[in-house]
C-alpha cells in the first residue's frame, strides 16, 4: 500500500480532477467513501444536484475564515493531497475498508486525529478499484494549520500497519532516502508520448551513468549536454559558484511550450550538487584512468577493487562499506557499458536496480572506495572486451551484490535489500548468458588426460577439502584448460590454486569449479607484470578525443536521440 502526499493550493481544480472521467477516462463511478463529516459534504459523483464549487466550498470552510483574519491574504499550500494505492495482486478493498484507511491515515498524519472536533476538514474519493485520494484543507476550526511534519513517514508508517491487518502484500519499509516517484501525471505523459519511462525516470538513470564515468563536475554537465539533456545551473548569489542545477529531458515541455526542470536532488538524493562533489572532486589530468598498453588492465583493476569491496562489506566499518556500496552502484554503469553482446540489458536491468541499494541512512566514506571507482571509471575508457576477464568481473560483481543484500538486510534496510536483491539476480542471468559459450569453449579445448590428471593432483595436494567436490563438478574441464593457460603464463599451478582457494571461502559456493575458473582467469599474466613495471604510459587524451562517450561507452548517439517527448 502506497501513500503519496503532496500539497498545492486549487481545491476546484482537484475535485474536478477526483470526480471527473480522468485524463484517459480511466475514472469510473468516482463517490465518497469518507470524509470529515458524510451528511455535510456533497458528493458530485452520487447526487445529481452538488456540484464541484459546493464541495470545495465546504472544504475551504475553515480556510476562508482565515483568510479574511489575514486581509484576504490565503494560507499557503493549503491543500494537502494523498492517493493511496494498493499493489498489483492485492486483493479488492470494499468502501467500508478503505474509509477505515482514509481515516487512519489522516489520523496518523495530524489532518484529523480521532476524536478533534476541530481538525481540517478532507474527503477520501474512490475513482478505481485499487486507490483512493484523500483531499484536505490544511486549516483547522480554530485557525491553526495542523502537525503535519514527516507526514509522509507516518502514512507509510501507518500503511505498513494496514497491509498487516487488512492481509495485503507487506511492502519494504523506507528511511527516507529513496528517490521521488513518478507522479500519476508524469506517468500519463509518458504514456501519451509512447514512452515506458517518465521524464523524471529517463534523466535520473542518465544521470546516474554519467556520473559513474566522468571526472569532474565541469565533465558531468558537458556530457549531458552532448546528450541533448537541458542543463540549467544555479549560481550563488556572492560567490558565484554553481550551489544547485536542474535537468530537462529532451522534448519535455509544459502546456506553455517551456522545459520541465527537475532539480537533481529531486531525481536522487545523491544526484544533489553536494553529493556529487562527493564523488567527483576536481582532478588533475595525470589522476585521471589513462590508455592501458595491456587491454585487460583495467578489468583485472576493477575485479581486485570488488574483492577488496567484498572484504570492506564483512568489517565492522559501515560508512566504509556504505561507500563501498555507492562505488559499485557507479561501476554497474560503466561494466554495462563496456560489456557488448546479449547479456548487457540485463547488466543495464541491475545497474538501475542497485540504484536504491547505493545509499541509506548511513553516511558514505566516499574516499575508502576511491580505488573501486576509479578502477571502474577505467572501464568507460578501454578500447575493447578482454574475453573471459569480462565474464571473471561478472562473477565478481555476482558475489558483491549479494552480499551486498545480505549486509542491508543485517542492517534492517529493508527497501536496499529488496533493490540489491533484485540486482543479484539480473547479475546472475546475465553472467550465466556471458558465461555458457565461454565455458563450452574451454571445454572443448581441453588438455590432454595426462596434464589433466596432473592438475588433479595439484588441486588435491592445494586444496584437500574441496578437491572432491571441485573434481565433480561439471565445470573442472573447463577449468583444465584455464590452469593449463596459467601455467604457460608463467603460474605455478599448484601455488595458484592454493592462493586462490583462500581468497574467499569455498564452503558456501555451489559451482566450485566456475569459481576457481574465474578467479585464475583474474590472476594477472605473470610477463604481462613485468612488461608493465617497465613501461611508460602516456595520458589519457582530452574526453572529446575518446573513442567512446563517457557518459555511455558503446552506446551509439542515435540510442540517446531515440526519445522524442
């Protein structure tokens, strides 16, 4: 059950919208269903002879009187507005059971608590078979304006007790720190323009991607721009410092013909001007990620940087892992950009899904996962996919997101668990679509039996405990032929599986063998290590100059102009 509170100050135009056909003619048999008094407020969709003006008249009672003790001058914002929606699946809610929801929401939020003869007066609409609108005048009979802070927190406070009683499906409960919804309005537009995401939608995950690839805030408004993104900033009045900016989609406008503006902490609380600060200080060109001489450099940095997060996630240091958390969010991005071929919808699926498990009530030691996204960044600017390094990061990215669900939920942050979850398993589907041929192929270039039953031998003098179970699985052939790759690299097989096997305990894994193929295949080439000890590399070009945009690597300019609002 969702309750969604906003305030404005057009009782007319509101009751006009709750009994009339709906912008769609979606509305159907819209009538009362509580109110603060039943025999005092007409009811447009069930008598003939009221009207729109003498409903808002009743409810504007209080706040007329008030606006004559003010010299004509009306409260602001005096009209408190709350759909109330039940979720898909839930079962039919009769009028009886959702006026006792109306009425314990306005009790919970302070518009009317039971018992006050004089709270403000409001009316709960049924238009649909699955939400109400509750409507109130914020002016109560003795001239005061009601307690209505963090009213939102309390309707969801009230709601989750509601779903309990009335038996509906138990939503995850929130702490505040969750991105605004879509409106029912900006939902509407969207579906007029053909659209499956909302204005609002469309930019935060923009946004989001290129934050995770640019440097600096200078870099972050340029390449939105390049985006076709409307970008509008807010200057400080003395210093003239950028304090605040605001986007505007691509074709978005009002009825006026004029962009509609979505202020940054309005798309996220950590799209804030401020939060992003905290993620892109102002670099030097030598901080930034540079051209690697071996392609596989920055992948084998950024999958160490996730066992290194994964670690982070198991200490006693929550503002570290928090952090942690936020640096992954950013890499999600940049392996979905950098990763080609039919798994990436399903990587793009977690990097939107992990959104709302980058950040909680915890405050985020940006700085100790400097090296995470740093080594991330990397990624939005290499030249190609290193084979089976790409589905090694997979694997890795597989593991941190679930334990990254397991760490919210150890925390009671209920909503981050669901959304990390939810990214575990479009991780999962998409490692599996990566790793099959792979695998297939490693297979299919097996060792001879001979070098294999001496890698056996390895693993059972490396690894006693789990020999059995790794040599059972389907996936040892396939780990022949990485370990036979290992050693012409220069490994001593034996040593590696050892060092390997304690990276990260084996008892809990279900596929030993694809784990242990995995991190070998992450291992760095031993004479690629010493070729990079004595090289030079130069810096990284200008970002006009890079061979993919850093906002999306990959993603063609003409995916970005697709949306015509």
């Amino acid at each position: 059950m969702v309750p969604d509170i906003s305030t404005g100050s057009d009782s007319r135009g509101l009751i006009a919208y709750l009994f009339g056909p709906g912008r769609r003619d979606e509305h159907t048999n819209p009538h009362i269903v509580a109110a603060w008094d039943m025999a005092g407020a007409p009811d447009p969709g069930l008598d003939p002879a009221a009207t729109y003006s003498q409903l808002a008249r009743r409810l504007d009672h209080h706040v007329d009187l008030r606006t004559r003790e003010l010299g004509g001058k009306k409260p602001p914002q005096h009209v408190w507005h709350c759909p109330v929606r039940t979720a898909p699946g839930d079962r039919y809610l009769t009028d009886t059971e959702w006026a006792e929801v109306a009425r314990r929401v306005v009790h919970a939020t302070g518009i009317a608590p039971a018992g006050d003869e004089k709270a403000c007066r409001w009316i709960a609409v049924r238009h649909a078979d699955d939400h109400i609108h509750i409507m109130a005048t914020t002016v109560r009979a003795d001239g005061r304006r009601p307690r209505t802070h963090q009213d939102g927190r309390r309707a969801q406070a009230e709601c989750r007790r509601i779903e309990a009683e009335f038996g509906l499906r138990r939503l995850k409960s929130g702490d505040l720190t969750a991105p605004r919804t879509p409106t029912s309005a900006e939902r509407a537009k969207a579906e007029r323009h053909g659209q499956t995401a909302t204005a609002r939608q469309w930019l935060r995950e923009r946004a989001y991607a290129v934050a995770a690839a640019v440097h600096t805030e200078a870099d972050y408004f340029t390449v939105l721009q390049s985006l076709g993104i409307k970008v509008k900033t807010r200057l400080g009045p003395e210093s003239g410092d950028v304090i605040g900016y605001s986007l505007a989609a691509p074709g978005d406008t009002n009825t006026a013909g004029e962009p509609v503006w979505y202020g940054g902490s309005k798309l996220a609380p950590d799209l804030s001007i401020n939060r992003l600060r905290e993620r892109l200080p102002d670099q030097e060109i030598a901080d930034r990620p540079r051209f690697a001489a071996d392609p596989g450099e920055p992948w084998e940095h950024t999958i160490a940087a996730i066992q290194t997060a994964h670690s982070v996630l198991d200490s006693d240091d929550d503002a570290a892992a928090q952090g942690q958390l936020a640096a992954f969010g950013d890499a999600l991005y940049n392996i979905a950009s950098a990763t080609p071929g039919p798994h990436r919808a399903e990587l793009r699926a977690a990097a939107s899904a992990f959104n709302r498990a980058r950040r909680s009530a915890t405050r985020a030691d940006h700085e100790a996962a400097h090296t995470l996204r740093q080594a991330a960044k990397e990624l939005a600017y290499a030249s190609n996919e290193p084979g089976g390094l790409a589905i090694a990061l997979l694997f890795a990215t597989v593991h941190l997101a679930r334990a990254a669900a397991k760490w919210h939920e150890q925390r009671g942050h209920q909503q981050q668990a669901a959304a990390a979850d939810e990214a575990f398993r479009h991780l999962q589907v998409g490692y599996h679509q990566a790793a099959a041929p792979v695998l297939a192929e490693l297979t299919r270039r097996a060792p001879r039996a001979e070098t294999a039953r001496r890698f056996e031998r390895d693993l059972r003098a490396a690894l006693p405990d789990h020999a059995d179970r790794i040599l059972a699985d389907p996936a040892w052939t396939a780990l022949t032929t990485t370990l036979a790759h290992a050693e012409t690299a220069g490994h001593n097989t034996r040593r590696l599986l050892a060092e390997v096997g304690t990276q990260w305990e084996l008892d809990s894994a279900e596929h030993l063998s694809e784990v242990l193929n995995w991190r070998i295949t992450a291992q760095p080439n031993r004479g690629t290590q010493a070729a990079r000890s004595r090289s030079t590399i130069g810096g990284m070009p200008p970002m006009s100059a890079t061979p993919h945009s850093p906002a999306t690597p990959r993603a063609t300019r003409s995916e970005e102009r697709s949306r015509h609002r």
